[in-house]
C-alpha cells in the first residue's frame, strides 16, 4: 500500500501471517498490558493458539472486516485490523492496533492508522472508534497526536475470565 522512511510496506494481511500476527499481538500485549492486566493472564498467553484465532479471523473476516501489516526487513512487525463498529457507535471502528515495542515511535503506527482510516473512509464511514485501556496513558496519547478524541463512553472489557479493566472510547471524523 505505502512506504516511508521507515523502510516498511504496509499491506493487507494473508493467512500465512496469522503466526508472525499472533506474536506481535502477544509481545505487545505483554509489553504495553504490564501493570494494567494481570502477570499471571500476560504470562499465560499462547502465540500457538492466537495464531488459529488469527488463521480463523483472516479465512472469514466478515463484511466490511479488514486487517492490514506492516512489514519491514522481511519481517511483520505490526497489524491493524478494523470494519463496522461493534457496539452503538455509528461508523467505522478500529478494532486493535499494535506494534512490535521495537519498532514503536518510528512512524509505523502512525502509518498503520491512517491506512485503516482511509480504508473506513472509502468504505462509506463519516465517522470512527476505537477503545483503549484508560490506564495505558502511551497509547492514549499517540491517538490524541492523531487527531483522535475521547467521546466519553467507557465500559470495562474482560479480556478472560476473571480479568476485568475499564476501557475508554476515542473517536475521529473521517470526511476530509
């Protein structure tokens, strides 16, 4: 799809990249979920299994579901996957984002964003969402840099059972 300085591609996911998707997803969760959710949930997460959710995500993704990579030195260092917004909000959401904390603070992200965006846009969508832990003040701020901003709907997510954390919505309007 585009390139930039940081030498990367970001393009759309294949099903071969539910394993590397399934490592970043887990690596950054250990990374930017530290102290938010619990060691022992982090600890205990499976790239193996994650990778056959991955595999089964990307084979039916549902109408309008996208997911898209980015790639850099041959290797999937992050992912963006978003369609149809999933509670009351009217339009598009972003359903995750994450990145390899190596390559964080580089412009892939920012990349990443802007392409699902465009992709929310040229699907029809006026308007977008996207949910955040309240307590992970580093993502929060990259989305507020880019133009996001809390709509003030939170909810708690339960990412396994037994695990619970409150969650804020951030929005963007998507017309040029």
């Amino acid at each position: 799809m585009n390139r930039e300085q940081t030498g990367g591609l970001v393009r759309t996911a294949r099903a071969a990249d539910a394993l590397p998707i399934a490592a970043v997803h887990v690596a950054t969760w250990r990374d930017a979920y530290a102290g938010l959710l619990p060691d022992e949930f982090l600890a205990g997460l499976d790239v193996p299994g994650w990778a056959g959710r991955w595999r089964d995500r990307l084979a039916a993704p549902g109408d309008g579901v996208f997911t898209l990579v980015f790639e850099a030195d041959g290797l999937l260092r992050g992912f963006v996957s978003g369609g149809p917004s999933r509670d009351d909000f009217p339009g598009g959401e972003v359903y995750a984002i994450y990145l390899d904390p190596g390559w964080q603070g580089r412009g892939a992200g920012r990349r990443m964003l802007a392409a699902a965006t465009r992709l929310l846009a040229d699907a029809g969508f006026t308007d977008a969402s996207l949910w955040v832990l309240s307590g992970n003040q580093p993502a929060r701020g990259f989305y507020e840099s880019q133009g996001w901003r809390r709509d003030g709907a939170e909810h708690e997510w339960s990412p396994a059972d037994g695990v619970g954390v409150p969650e804020v919505r951030y929005v963007r309007t998507l017309r040029p």
